[in-house]
C-alpha cells in the first residue's frame, strides 16, 4: 500500500512546523519558541495529540536537520519547503520532494537503513541523525500518523 500527500516543512529562528496534508486531514506538529503543540485537524474539527507529542517533536526536528543539510547543499534561502511525499508502507520507503527554489525540486529519500538527498549531481547519505534518530523510527512514526489520519 502507498500514501501518497503534501508535506510541509518550516524553519526560521525559534520557529519549527512540520504538517502533512492527507485524506481530506491535516497533522501538524509545531515548536515555536519552545512551545511545542501537535493536532489532526479534519472536517473543521480539530484533535489535540498530546499522548506523543515527544514522539512527534523528535520527528520534526529531524526533519527540519534534513532540510537545513538540503537548504545548505541547494544555497536555499527558503524557510518553508513545501512537496509532495510518498511512503511505501510495506516496502517502508518514503520519498519527499520539497521545492528548494522557484522551480527547483529536491528529492529526500528515507528507508529503513538511510537517508538520502540528491540534488541535481549532489548526492548526502546518512544513516542517523546528530542525535541519534534512525531513519526506522522516522519511517514508523510516519506510517503510524498516516495510519491514524486514515482511521479518522
């Protein structure tokens, strides 16, 4: 089974957001002056999810180290990356590409072992973020936050 929607990512000074718009539903995990905040919004209504919040930051901050390594390789000066994703939940493949400049895409590519970012020639691969987050456990969480938009 494949998912397939839009991911936004955002970076500025004391401001972190990563929101990810699937089935008709919205999950947005926030950080902004060290206020962290996460919630499903779908049908105007909206879900406070403060059992993983924890969970869902340590995601986001992940994520936002990706895309300051992809702003830093393209010479971006973007602060929200915006793209279409795609996660391949039996193969546990997810595939992100944000626009980095007015029409130029970048693609991010995440598997159970590595992460990878290719930009046009340039190529990065690691295999755990500076503080030690898998790509599995990136992989996990997003299947299990596109598996409760589903189920809502």
């Amino acid at each position: 089974m494949v998912g397939r929607g839009l991911l936004a990512i955002t970076r500025d000074h004391g401001v972190r957001s990563l929101s990810i718009v699937y089935k008709n539903a919205l999950f947005t995990v926030q950080s902004i002056a060290n206020v962290e905040y996460s919630a499903i919004v779908r049908e105007g209504k909206t879900i406070p999810l403060t059992d993983s919040l924890e969970r869902y930051t340590t995601l986001l901050r992940a994520f936002v180290s990706i895309i300051n390594i992809a702003a830093n390789m393209t010479n971006s000066r973007y602060y929200t990356f915006l793209g279409e994703f795609k996660l391949n939940f039996n193969k546990k493949r997810f595939k992100y590409e944000p626009y980095v400049d007015l029409m130029k895409k970048i693609t991010i590519k995440i598997d159970t072992r590595a992460i990878s970012i290719v930009a046009g020639e340039q190529v990065k691969r690691f295999r755990r973020s500076k503080s030690g987050y898998t790509p599995e456990a990136m992989i996990e969480t997003l299947t299990s936050i596109l598996c409760m938009m589903e189920s809502l």
